[in-house]
C-alpha cells in the first residue's frame, strides 16, 4: 500500500479541500494519502469532500493544532 503526504499546514479555506481534491486525482486506486491540516475547518470540508468523492476515510486525528487525515482511494461509483 502506498501513503503519499500532503502537508497542507498554514492553508487557510478553502485551499486544504481544493488541493485534497487535487492530490486525490493524481494517485490510483488503492493508494492512500495523508493529509495534514492546521485549519479548524478541515475537520469538516475535507470529511464532507470525501463523501462527495465516494474515497473513503481511512482515520481523522487530531492532535493539539492539527487535524491528520487518512484517505483511500476508490473505485469510482458510476450513477445512473
């Protein structure tokens, strides 16, 4: 299984989701990218982000002035 790092420390909203979103196009199926953040509204957009992709959140921490997130990428879901 292969992590890719996304430090989006300092980023203010709504670049953590916009570039989470970004990173999350680049890797493949099956890869994971963690994704820390210093903004306190990560901890809601980059959740709500995850359930618009369909990716699934593997873990959110968090720790005294960051949120870490774990995300795994999945198989788009086709809708009819």
């Amino acid at each position: 299984m292969i992590i890719k790092l996304l430090d989006l420390s300092g980023y203010k909203c709504p670049l953590p989701v916009l570039k989470t979103r970004k990173a999350l196009k680049s890797i493949a199926v099956g890869e994971q990218l963690e994704v820390r953040c210093t903004d306190p509204l990560s901890a809601i957009d980059i959740p709500n982000l995850i359930r618009e992709t369909g990716d699934q959140m593997v873990s959110q921490q968090q720790y005294e002035n960051q949120i870490v997130f774990v995300i795994a990428k999945c198989e788009p879901v086709e809708i009819l």
